[in-house]
C-alpha cells in the first residue's frame, strides 16, 4: 500500500489528521483514486521501476484539466456535461435540476431558469433539500450525543 502524501508536506509537517488518514488507509488496505494504490511486487521490481518507491510513478495525483467550452463563452448557455458532472448530487435531489435549468434551445446547452439571486432560496426552500437536511441534522445530532463526553 503505497498512500501518496500531499505535495505542501515538502514545506510544513503533516497535521494529524493528514496522518490519520493515511495509517486508515493502510489498515484497511484500501485503494483511493489519486491518493493510494495496492502495488504488486511485480510492478515495483520490473526493469522499467528497478525497484523504485517514487509514489508518483505509482500514483497519478495530478488535477483534472478545466475544460473551458469556448462555444459556451461565446454563444452564451451551461454545456450539460458540466451538469452531468454534477450527477451525485442529482441523485440525491433528483427534481431539483428540472427546477433550476432548461433547454438553451440549442442541442448540449442549458439556461438557468430562475434568476441567480434567488437561486439559495430555490435550494434551500425546495422539499428534497429540506427533507435532505432534516436527515443529516439528525445524524449529526446522534452522532453528537454518543460522541460528547460531558
């Protein structure tokens, strides 16, 4: 298990939560995208690595490229791959994107539906929001109640 360490560690020591996470990771053995891998001894002493520990040469950590859709800028509308992007969320309040945008009226672009100053309100006021929230407060104050010592 080979967990990546963050790049600001090179200038300033690991807070403890940086090194919960990975004494979690490595004993639980998992494999997270861009952070830890399981490597095979046989990778790790093929000819091309000889043996090297690099963790970059194991683990891609590198940022996903900002795709800008120069039609987009130009001719106005939200390209609906960046709100597919967004597709946990709408699993989560599945009615909440119909509520917020429609078509731009040209094919792969959408249009807010509502004006950007009351987009907070529609959220927050919107029933699967509410109910959402309703729920993770309630986890929160459990999980609160088993975890205050006083």
């Amino acid at each position: 298990m080979l967990p990546k360490a963050h790049q600001r560690w090179q200038q300033e020591p690991a807070r403890a939560q940086d090194i919960h996470r990975i004494v979690d990771t490595f004993n639980r053995q998992i494999e997270i995208d861009g952070y830890s891998r399981m490597v095979p001894l046989a990778e790790i002493s093929d000819p091309k690595n000889d043996f090297n520990l690099n963790l970059p040469r194991y683990i891609d950590s590198s940022e996903p490229e900002d795709i800008q859709d120069i039609d987009g800028h130009l001719r106005g509308g939200i390209p609906d791959r960046d709100l597919d992007a967004l597709k946990n969320y709408w699993q989560v309040f599945s009615s909440v994107r119909q509520l917020l945008f429609e078509s731009a009226g040209r094919a792969g672009y959408s249009q807010l539906k509502v004006p950007v100053a009351d987009l907070k309100a529609k959220i927050f006021g919107h029933p699967e929001f509410t109910t959402f929230n309703a729920s993770i407060t309630a986890l929160f104050a459990k999980w609160r109640k088993a975890h205050t010592l006083y």
